[in-house]
C-alpha cells in the first residue's frame, strides 16, 4: 500500500502486507490517498475508495486505524452469441 499527500499527491509512505494480507502504517498528521496493490488474483491494484479515491485525515492526536477491504475484481459480462 502506498500513501500520498491528498492536495499534492507527493508520495508519503508505503508499506507492505502482513501475514493474512493486513497492512500496517505510521503517518504523520495530515490528509491522505492510499493506493491498495494486493497481489492477489481477483483484486486489482486500485485507490482505497475506487476511482473517486477516499481521503484518510489522521489528526495530531490521533492513533487509529482505517480498515480497508479491497474490492475484487468485477466478473466479465457475459458473452452472447449472435
């Protein structure tokens, strides 16, 4: 997973997964993108939140966590025969 500034997207932090395909992140206060790669068939490499990307604000004071689910990848449509 890799974080970036919301406003200019310069590049944070990143980090990789854990057992169980948990991810762990320190960051400093501040408002952030967070872009999932995770490396396994059906969940494509994507923004946390999709394509509008979901901003994550941590505060000061804050010590909490953002749980994220990727989301697989959508089934083709089916085929038709003509």
């Amino acid at each position: 997973m890799y974080a970036f500034d919301a406003t200019t997207s310069a590049y944070a932090s990143s980090t990789a997964s854990g057992a169980g395909g948990t991810y762990a992140m320190l960051l400093s206060a501040g408002s952030y993108k967070l872009y999932v790669q995770p490396r396994t068939t059906g969940y494509p490499d994507q923004w946390y939140g999709g394509p509008t990307p979901h901003v994550v604000t941590i505060s000061t004071s804050d010590q909490s966590c953002e749980h994220i689910s990727p989301a697989p990848t959508p089934p083709p449509p089916p085929l038709t025969h003509r």
